[in-house]
C-alpha cells in the first residue's frame, strides 16, 4: 500500500504553484518591485490551508488500482441551498412589488378619472 505524505503546507506552497505556473518570459522581466507585490497580493487571497487533515493513498487489488482520500477541515463553501433562497425571495418580492405599483397606479387613475368626470359633470350642469 502505497501512502502519501501529509501536506499541511500554507501560503508558501500555494504561491509557488503559483509562480511556476507563469510564463519564464514574463516571470523573468518583472522586476523585483512587481514580484513583491503580486507575491503579496497571491497570498492575501489564498487561503491559509486547504484541509486540516489530507491524507491520500492507493490499495492496489487483483487488476485495479483503488484510489481513496480522507480530508477534513472547516466547512468554507458556499452553501447553494441558501442562495437558491435568497434569489427565490428575491424574485417574489420584486414580483410583489411590481404587483403593488400597478395596483397603486391603476386605483390613482381610477381616482383622477373619477374627479375629472365630476368636476366634467359639475361644470355641465350649470351650463
């Protein structure tokens, strides 16, 4: 069975992923003004540590290999579910809204339509 050290490694491994992952070319012809600062932009949004615990390993079988991991740590991911609600309640209140500005514009009309004919049939009615 073949096991894989376990990596608590932070910021440092992260930037240098990083950093060699960049072209050489453009590595190379930043000065070192530039690399300070975008070595500590890298490291500002990183996280510290993926997982407290990583373990990865592999259990080799007749005519398969079967590869596990166990990992845990802090839960930092977006919970779905409460986004999902939060737009859906959104979407009813703009809904709502919308429905109450119509109502609201339609009764005001109502309204002026109705003292325009009475104030029509007032003047009317002294002719």
């Amino acid at each position: 069975m073949k096991t894989s050290t376990m990596n608590f490694g932070g910021k440092e491994l992260i930037v240098e992923d990083i950093m060699n992952g960049m072209n050489r070319d453009v590595l190379n012809s930043l000065s070192l003004e530039q690399l300070v600062v975008i070595r500590g932009a890298i490291e500002q949004i990183s996280p510290m540590k993926k997982h407290s615990i990583d373990v990865h390993f592999t259990l080799p079988l007749l005519f398969k290999r079967l590869y596990f991991v166990f990992s845990s740590g802090t839960d930092r991911r977006e919970n779905k579910k409460v986004v999902e609600k939060i737009i859906d309640q959104r979407v009813r209140t703009q809904t709502a809204d919308a429905l109450i500005l119509f109502t609201g514009v339609f009764c005001f009309s109502a309204f002026m339509g109705t003292i325009i004919y009475k104030v029509i049939q007032a003047l009317y009615s002294r002719i």
